[in-house]
C-alpha cells in the first residue's frame, strides 16, 4: 500500500530523495537498528542521521510536504 506513493513522491522530487525498501522479515538486523515495530515505518534520514520515524501508511502529498523543507534547506 506504501509503495505506489512512495513511487509517485519518487517521480515527484526525482534525485532529490533516496528511497530504500527493506523486508524486516527477512533483515531482522535492519529492523533492530531503526527500532521497526510497525508496518510500513518510513524512516526519514539527512546527512546519514535518522531525524524522523513515521508510522503507517502516509499520504503521498503530507510526506512530500513533510520533505520539502528538508530538501530546501540543502
């Protein structure tokens, strides 16, 4: 259900963004480091630092207003 918006805010901001996918059934060790308990968790990092966690499916146009700034401030 994530993954449709993820591809659309991806097409959306192009380059600006990196997006990773990450099966926590098969990556437990991936799971633990970002301390995943919920499904989809979208982990927000800038500058190799996790600065925000969102759990649970989240509308295409409230991340990209989420990340936008972010991006800008670059």
């Amino acid at each position: 259900m994530q993954t449709p918006i993820l591809e659309e805010l991806k097409e959306k901001l192009g380059e600006q963004v990196e997006i990773r996918k990450v099966d926590v059934d098969q990556d437990m060790e991936a799971a633990m480091k970002y301390g995943i308990r919920v499904v989809p968790t979208l982990v927000i990092e800038k500058n190799g630092q996790v600065i925000q966690k969102l759990e649970g499916v989240t509308r295409a146009d409230a991340l990209e207003q989420y990340l936008k700034p972010l991006i800008e401030e670059e």
